[in-house]
C-alpha cells in the first residue's frame, strides 16, 4: 500500500511539473482551486482537513482517501499561504483538467489512450 501511495504521490508531482511546463492556453486550470496532499505520517488526515477548514474559513469539495490522503478546495491567496505552512502538509498544487491527446487502437472497437499499452494495462 505504502508504495501504491508513493507512486500516485510522484504521479501527482509529475502532474503538477507537466502543468507548469505546459503553456497555460494548453491546459485547463481551475481558477483559485487546489489539491492538498498530505505526509504520510499524517494519523488523521479527515481530522487535519476539518481542522484547516475551520481555522481557513474554506469547505474541501473532494477528500482524498486512498491514493493519496489530501482534499481539493478553492483557496484565497491568505487561506493557500495558510495550509502551505501546515505540519503534515506535503504538496500544495493547481487543481488541472488533463486530456488524453491521442489515441490508440487495440482492436476494431476499442481505443486507449498512448502509452497505456506499454505498461500492459490493456490486457490487465
């Protein structure tokens, strides 16, 4: 589980350094919205998200349990200033639509996005 977890967490900083190398007319950002990853040693994450949402005056819109332990809200400067100083904290970034940009076919009716099938997960 621990390495599923560091996987999806390097996954998610990648993300984040792909959206910052990408033009910003290439991407779609969400306005003011950001996803809150928190450490791993973090016991209670539910605990430490109500507690920043009530000490930021924010509300999360999705909480984050299995992946990764986290949540994503829209955040004022002041508020994004605040849980980037908070203990147990491990990633701030933008909140990003990403698209797959091409397609591959496997058979007559079935299309992957490319590069899903070097990690054989078509036949998965």
């Amino acid at each position: 589980m621990r390495c599923l977890q560091a996987a999806l967490a390097a996954l998610l900083c990648a993300a984040a350094a792909l959206a910052a190398a990408t033009p910003a007319a290439a991407q779609d950002v969400t306005a003011d919205s950001y996803v809150v990853a928190f450490d791993e040693s973090t016991a209670t994450p539910s605990a430490l998200t109500e507690a920043l949402e009530r000490a930021g005056g924010f509300r999360a819109e999705h909480r984050y349990g299995f992946a990764l332990q986290g949540f994503s809200a829209r955040l004022s400067p002041s508020q994004l200033e605040r849980v980037r100083r908070e203990p147990g904290v491990a990633a701030v970034v933008p909140d990003s639509v990403f698209r797959a940009s091409g397609l591959l076919s496997l058979s007559a009716k079935e299309t992957l996005p490319v590069g899903v099938r070097r990690i054989a997960a078509a036949t998965a």
